[in-house]
C-alpha cells in the first residue's frame, strides 16, 4: 500500500513540475461512469493527497474500533498472522535455497507481524549461517530462556571470526565451548583449525583420538597432522631442556612411542635441535624393531651420518639385499652428509639402474659435481630433465 501511494506521488509531481517548469500548468480532463471533470493538475495534487489523507484516517479508525472488540481483535490478529506466515514461508524456502542473508530478514520481518519464539531462533541459526555474529547474538537473545544455552552454532561463529584477528582469544573461548560440547564434530573441526592457529599443540595432541573418528581427513592427512603435532610439541619441550624432552617422550605409552608417525616426528625433533646422534639411535631402534619403514625415514631424511651404528645397520642390510632401493638411498644419504661423494655416486648409480628418477639423477650430479667430473654432473643433470 505504502509503495503505491509513494508511486502516484511522484508522478503527480512529476506531472506538476513539467509543466510548471513550462511556464503552464496544464490541466486535466477526468472521465469516470459518464461524468467529466477538468481541472488544473495542482487541483489534482491537492485532492488525491488529501483522499489519501482521509482515506488513511478512516483506515486507522476502523482499525481501533476493530480492535475494541473480541471479534475485530481476532480478526486483525489473524490477518497478522497470516502475513506472518507467509513471509516465514518465503524465509524458509530462502534458507533451503542456501540463501541465508534473505532468510535472516524475512525471519525478522516475520517475527515482527508475529513475535515468537520460534522465529527468533530462526533467526538467530541465519544470522549464524551467514556470518553475522552480531545480529545473531541479537536474535538470540530475544529468542529468550526458551533457547538458553542452545548456542553453540552462535559461538562456533564467534570464534571463527576471531582465529584470523585473535588466536588467543579464539583459544580461550574454544576451551570453553570444548568442556560442554566434547564430542560435537563441528566443534572439534573448528578446534583443529583455532588450536593450529594458536600453536596450542598440547590442545591439538589432547583431540587426536576424537580427531580421527569427526574429521573426513584421508588416513595420509591425519598421519601429516598427528606427524605435525606431535613434532611441535617435542620441539618446544626441547627448546626449554633435553630433560624436558626426554620425559615428554618417557610419558608416552610404549604403544605410542612404537607408533611409527609419533617415532619419526621425535627423532625429527631430536634433529631439528641439533641432538644428531640421539635422533640416529631412535631411528636405528626403531628399524630394527619393525616399528619403521626405511622409505618413511628416507622421506624425512632421518638418516645421519652422525651415527657409525646407523651406517653399519644399512650397509649390514644392503649385504642381505644389495637391490634394495630404499636402503641404498638411505646409503646415498649417509654418504652425502658425511661429504663421502664417491660411496654416494656409487650407491646412486647402482639405484639409477634399478628404478631411476629425476630426484635420484640430480643427487648423482650433484656427487659428481661434488667429485669435480663436470662431464658426468652434466649428463647426470640432463637424465634428471629428462625423467
């Protein structure tokens, strides 16, 4: 109704001012059930806003009276109501058609043709699912003690708009939600992503075991993360004392430190703060033990030349198999870090007859160039362009 009358008055005005700015104001022929009438156009004007002005006087008169009266009050509640639904009915189509904002205001237009409870929680989850923390914080309240502690989706977004701006903050309040929504699979997603961000890797290490039965992580990208996390913690129990890294390692059960992600990730650490020798043994138990595979150590290259037993265990296990590919890597590079280029030439020329690569010809050029034969670095180098 209100767009209408805001429609006609623009252009009568518009009808007004044309031929005001003319110089003539023109005039107007009405026709209607054989009746003629010809005024001028501000004759006009001043009729139909003054019609309008009556005719919405005499709508809010009857709409009092209406309400006066049992039967006028149910009357105009119902046309309320109905109103109510059917906006309600929009917002929810807008909602299934992933359209959130939209829904957000028709839920609010709704509610106030109809306040409910109902609608403001509506309200509330599409606020949440676009976004908006602050109207949904609104709407959440006054969904009222009907929906008290029903906020999780509402916090869930809080915290997410702080992880990028305040990882700290973003931190304090996931511990919070964490204690009364364990095991909710959204919540535990966004703690992956907050304590990340945070470096709160004892966090991180704690949620490991609900981790992998919420996420839909691939069993190679839970082993980076578990490899990650674990990683990060020995490394900043070693930056405060090789004590404290030696018992953050004793306090782990014997199956977990038999695990082979957990055993590469503290051997790694043991490297990464310069402990060589230590990270060798770990790795050499490990191998002999079962508990590692020699490519998952080649992968991190974990072996050292630092350890004369290390070397020994490899080349004992070359002379059982001296086509094992993953044991003359880790021969080349022992080799390799112990500057010893001719026995790394010869163990990566022998692998580049059993399974040659571009990573494996670049490494013999580079022990050729290390030798000084420019000639052979050269064609090494060429082989590695070529595969």
């Amino acid at each position: 109704m209100k767009w209408i009358i805001a429609l006609v008055v623009i252009i009568i005005l518009g009808a007004i001012v044309g031929p005001l700015a003319s110089g003539n104001a023109g005039y107007v022929l009405v026709q209607f059930a054989g009746v003629a009438i010809e005024t001028t156009v501000v004759s006009l004007f001043v009729v139909t806003i003054v019609a309008v002005a009556v005719l919405s006087i005499v709508v809010s008169i009857l709409q009092r009276l209406l309400s006066k009266t049992r039967q006028g009050r149910k009357w105009l509640a119902n046309r309320s109501e109905r109103k109510a639904q059917t906006i309600f009915q929009q917002g929810i189509r807008e909602l299934l058609n992933d359209e959130p904002n939209k829904a957000a205001e028709s839920f609010s237009k709704a509610y106030k043709k109809s306040p409910d409870n109902n609608l403001a929680a509506l309200t509330t989850l599409a606020s949440c699912l676009n976004k908006d923390a602050a109207k949904a914080t609104y709407w959440q309240e006054e969904a009222d003690k009907f929906y008290e502690n029903a906020d999780t989706l509402l916090q869930l977004v809080v915290i997410e708009q702080h992880v990028k701006t305040d990882p700290a903050k973003a931190d304090k309040k996931m511990r919070s939600l964490l204690d009364s929504k364990p095991h909710s699979a959204s919540v535990l997603k966004l703690a992956y992503r907050v304590f990340k961000a945070s470096g709160d890797w004892q966090q991180l290490k704690d949620l490991l075991p609900e981790l992998r039965k919420v996420t839909d992580l691939a069993p190679a990208e839970f082993e980076r993360l578990e490899y990650q996390v674990y990683f990060e913690r020995f490394v900043a129990e070693g930056r405060k004392s090789n004590e404290m890294l030696y018992n953050e390692w004793r306090s782990l059960p014997g199956k977990k430190r038999a695990d082979a992600t957990i055993r590469l990730s503290y051997a790694a650490a043991l490297k990464h703060l310069g402990d060589h020798e230590i990270s060798a043994g770990v790795i050499l138990k490990g191998l002999k033990r079962g508990d590692l595979e020699p490519a998952a150590v080649n992968s991190l290259r974990l072996f050292t030349a630092k350890s004369e037993k290390l070397l020994e265990f490899v080349q004992a296990q070359l002379k059982q198999n001296p086509e094992s590919r993953d044991y003359l890597y880790a021969l080349a590079q022992i080799a390799m870090d112990n500057q010893d280029f001719s026995l790394a030439q010869r163990a990566l020329k022998k692998l580049t007859e059993i399974e040659p690569s571009s990573h494996v010809y670049r490494l013999l050029g580079d022990a050729y160039h290390a030798l000084g034969d420019s000639q052979l670095a050269a064609n090494a180098y060429k082989e590695a362009l070529a595969h």
